[in-house]
C-alpha cells in the first residue's frame, strides 16, 4: 500500500511538470535499526551458566578487545540488522540501507529501496532503480558520489542505456571506473552540483519523519517506513515548487 500510494505521488508530479524523465541522481543512507549494541550476539547456542547473572535485561556487556563483524553474530532484536558505520573513524551501528533515486531538476524522490547492509548494497540497489527509470525521449544521466565509481557498476548502466555521471575516485593511486570525456563534460558538472538535492530528503526524512532510527524492526517494516517517508515527502517539495512558480 506504501509503494501504490507514493507511485501515485510520483504520478501526480509527473503531471503537473515537476519532473524531468532524463535526470537522476542515487544515493543511500544508513537507517539505524531498533536494537542495542548489546543484542548482537554469537548465533551459536550458549549455556545457561555462559549468561550474565547480574543486570537482567540490562546487563553489563563489555566488548573491549573483540572484533565485531556481520556475518556469525547478529541481533536477538533485530536478527536483519547490520553492523555499519558511516566512515572509517565513526561508530559501527546496526542499521539497515535506505536507497533514492531522485530527480535532478526539482529534487523530488522517484523510486526506493531498502537492503540490509552488504559491502555492495548501495552499488546494487543503484542498478535496480535504474533499470525502473521511466522512459524519455533521450537518454538519461544518472548522478552519483565516489562510492559508486566501480568498473561492474558504470558498465551496467552502460548496458542499460543510462549514461553514469559518476564522481571520480582516485584517492591513494585508484583508477578511475568513470569515462573522463563523461566527468568533463558540462552535463557532469552540473548533475553532480544537483545531486546534492537528496541529502535535502535524507535531512527531512531524518528530523521529520523519524528515520534516524526507526522504531520498527525487519527489513519489509523498515522498508515500508522509508517509502511512506518519501511519499509524504514529495507534496511538500511540490507544494513549494508550484507556491514559487504560482
């Protein structure tokens, strides 16, 4: 019901020219998930005398020394959580990947998507939405930050007739996926300019729409939160987009 309703948002704005059909940008963010560091535990099944017999529910939980890593453990809570954090320095926290595709003229949001946390998630999900980006007459560009200038990535959007205006990633000596006549082009430089539009969604949906950590648990609740937050987020972009053109 989620998804019928913000395709009928997506509809509307359609309609009443508030959307161009040729450019695009993707990005995802992390959703923190409803479970405590302390719920993320060892699969394998423990004695009754390898529990803690002081705290109850809140008990001492010291993870001083361990290496915590998806796979093995995961949350008694939130089994579908996974440990992310946003860079290198940041705290891990068991989260989920929310996903946009938005549209680069006036900045509403067109398609979504909700994985669980994986090296190549964001990558993935990018190549899902654009395979539903809804035809036009030209080709269509689709905006991206470095994280998604990957070989398999910028082929696959090849392949699917949507020209990658990918942020180029040569830090410590890499080599760039992205085409450099593409990344020098004045159509590059301003799709990466407007990209920028969908962290404008991530602000709201996190300070508005109870998304910087959701009170739900599981993938499909998660993923139904994150779509309804993005269709009620759609009307007040066009609200104001048709105010400043009335």
């Amino acid at each position: 019901m989620a998804r019928a309703f913000f395709a009928e948002i997506v509809r509307q704005a359609k309609q009443r020219s508030l959307m161009s059909s040729e450019h695009f940008s993707v990005d995802g963010t992390m959703v923190e998930a409803w479970a405590s560091q302390k719920s993320f535990r060892p699969k394998q099944k423990k004695r009754d005398e390898d529990e803690p017999t002081e705290g109850g529910r809140n008990r001492k939980v010291g993870f001083r020394g361990q290496q915590r890593r998806n796979g093995t453990p995961e949350s008694v809570t939130d089994p579908e959580g996974r440990l992310w954090r946003k860079s290198r320095t940041a705290e891990a926290k068991l989260s989920y990947l929310g996903h946009v595709l938005g549209e680069n003229r006036h900045g509403p949001i067109v398609n979504v998507r909700v994985r669980k946390v994986y090296g190549r998630a964001e990558r993935e999900a990018a190549v899902e939405v654009a395979r539903e980006i809804p035809g036009g007459t030209r080709r269509a560009t689709l905006a991206a930050d470095r994280g998604y200038d990957a070989r398999e990535f910028v082929e696959q959007l090849e392949e699917l007739k949507v020209t990658p205006h990918v942020a180029q990633n040569v830090s410590g000596g890499r080599r760039s996926a992205a085409d450099g006549r593409t990344t020098q082009h004045e159509g590059s430089w301003v799709s990466q300019r407007r990209r920028k539009l969908v962290d404008e969604f991530f602000g709201w949906a996190k300070g508005v729409a109870g998304l910087r950590k959701v009170k739900l648990r599981g993938r499909k609740k998660v993923g139904w939160l994150f779509t309804l937050a993005a269709a009620a987020y759609n009307p007040v972009r066009m609200r104001n987009l048709m105010a400043a053109t009335a």
